[in-house]
C-alpha cells in the first residue's frame, strides 16, 4: 500500500505539470503565441509564425517537469487558418506527448476591422511511463506487473477570439472529453483530464514614437475548482526590443526578456516561485524563438 501511494502521487504531479493540480503547463509568454492556449488564434497574423518554446520547471529540483513544443500556423484561404503543434511533457518517470491540428474560421465584426476567429482542435496524446526509472523495494510490486507502459487517448480543444491590430479578447477550452487516464489495475495510476477554461484580453497602447505598453492578463479555471490569474505587463521599445513583468495568483512572478529582428523574435522568462516550494528550487526558465513566413509582409 505505502508503494501505490507514493507511485500515485508521483503521477498525480507529473500529469497535473504544476503545484495547483493543472494538466496544461503555465506559459510566462503567452502573448506572444496566443496558439499555446486558444486554438482561434490561428490564421489570424498577417505572417505564418513558427514556434519553438522549451520550458524547465523548479530548477534544482531531479525530475522537475518540463515542456518542449513546436507550432506553426497559416492562413489557408481568405478568413481560414490551419495549424498544428507537436508537444512534450515530462517529469520523472512519466510523460505526455502530443500532437494537434486546428482549423479556424475568422468572421469580420463592424467597420473598425475587428474579426471574430473560431477555432477547433483535434488532438491525440501518449500518456508513457518509463519503468527504467523507477526504483522499487519489490520487484513484483504492482507497479512493474500490472502497469501499463503507454496509454494513447484523443482529445479535441475550442476557442473563441476576438481581435483587432490593437486588442484582443478571448475564450478557449481544453479537454473536452473529459477522459480517465489509467496506468494501472485497480485505478493506481487514474486521473481524469479535466477540461481547463481560458479567459484572455490585452490592449496595446502606445505612449510616444519609440514606446508602447501591453497590459494583458489570462484567467484559467479547472473544473476541479482551482482558478489561478496571470496578470502581465510589457512595455516595447521600438517594436524591437521589450521587457514585461508577470504575476501568477498562487504561483509566480516572471520577468520577460524579448527581441524582435527582422523575420525573427526570441524570448526568455525567469519564474520566480512564491509557494512554498521556492524552498527547493532557484526558479523556472523558459525560452522560445519564432521565425516569420510572410504571407503577406509583416506589420512590424
């Protein structure tokens, strides 16, 4: 018995990926992929990004869990975006990769150039747990006998995004299905993938010829019962060069490093926790980097 419950916690944290029971991991830079977390955003830049983010959690601590994924999205004809994202995340001996694919459709709201997107994902993970790290007391432990290695399960996502060249406004929702995940007999190793609720808004202001600021936040809510905010703020220089700060209710606070050049954006974010596991770990890091494919030549 003392086995099973520390082998299901062990997966309770891995599936969950964060220390408030989420499945879905935090993004410190959500902003600048709004693909990470609404499936409406695709087709909806006047370029087809191309997206690589890595993420490393609790930083000193073995086996944290950490998050790898590429994304791209294209306008595929007038008002249509398709898109697609293969993901990653691990910690310890588990892990969960993925694939997605999205299509949307954008609708023109009034005469100020505001659209509408709707977008619906289908998506498919593997659910893996990697025996080879596991150390038992007893080899016969149910763990190795009855476990099951892989686990393949479908999903589908929907989001709803409001936007024009100055703000956005949107609504997404993950999980629907709403599925058991079993890695055991005898519901060890079981978790339901709840759906997680997305609520965001932002608003670009420019303050003179060489700076803007974009305050933005995103609520996320988990049928669960636990409810946690992001609330940024980033200020650009020259459309090239910028630094925001974030506060995650429950969880961190982040600093944003960014560059824009050209055809390119690269991103950094430090975490710093404010839970009371900041006691074993120097922070969280996160990276990414983007490419542009004009469809048409970017507004920079």
């Amino acid at each position: 018995m003392i086995m099973k419950k520390i082998f299901f916690s062990i997966a309770v944290m891995v599936l969950f990926q964060s220390a408030f029971a989420q499945q879905l991991t935090s993004v410190s830079q959500y902003m600048e992929n709004k693909y990470v977390f609404n499936p409406a955003a695709v087709g909806t830049l006047p370029y087809s990004p191309l997206a690589l983010s890595y993420k490393r959690m609790w930083t000193g601590v073995d086996d944290a869990p950490t998050m790898q994924m590429i994304s791209s999205h294209f306008q595929a004809a007038d008002n249509m975006g398709i898109g697609g994202k293969v993901f990653n995340y691990s910690a310890g001996a588990m892990s969960k990769m993925g694939i997605e694919g999205t299509y949307a459709y954008q609708l023109p709201i009034g005469t100020n150039g505001a659209k509408l997107s709707l977008g619906l994902s289908a998506q498919l993970y593997q659910f893996y747990l990697n025996k080879s790290k596991l150390t038992l007391e007893q080899q016969d432990d149910e763990v190795m006998l009855f476990g099951s290695e892989k686990l393949i399960s479908p999903d589908a996502a929907f989001g709803a995004y409001y936007y024009t060249d100055k703000y956005f406004a949107g609504l997404s929702v993950y999980q629907l299905f709403n599925r058991k995940v079993d890695m055991m007999t005898d519901k060890i190793l079981e978790n339901r993938q709840v759906r997680h609720y997305f609520i965001s808004a932002g608003y670009n202001f420019d303050l003179n010829a060489n700076f803007s600021i974009e305050p933005s936040f995103l609520a996320k809510v988990i049928e669960a019962g636990i409810a946690q905010v992001d609330i940024n703020a980033k200020v650009t220089y020259k459309q090239t060069v910028w630094l925001g700060l974030s506060f995650r209710t429950k969880d961190a606070i982040a600093v944003n490093l960014g560059l824009r050049k050209d055809r390119f954006i690269f991103g950094y974010s430090y975490d710093y926790s404010i839970t009371d596991i900041k006691k074993y770990n120097v922070g969280s890091h996160e990276l990414f980097f983007i490419v542009k494919f004009n469809r048409s030549k970017p507004k920079l």
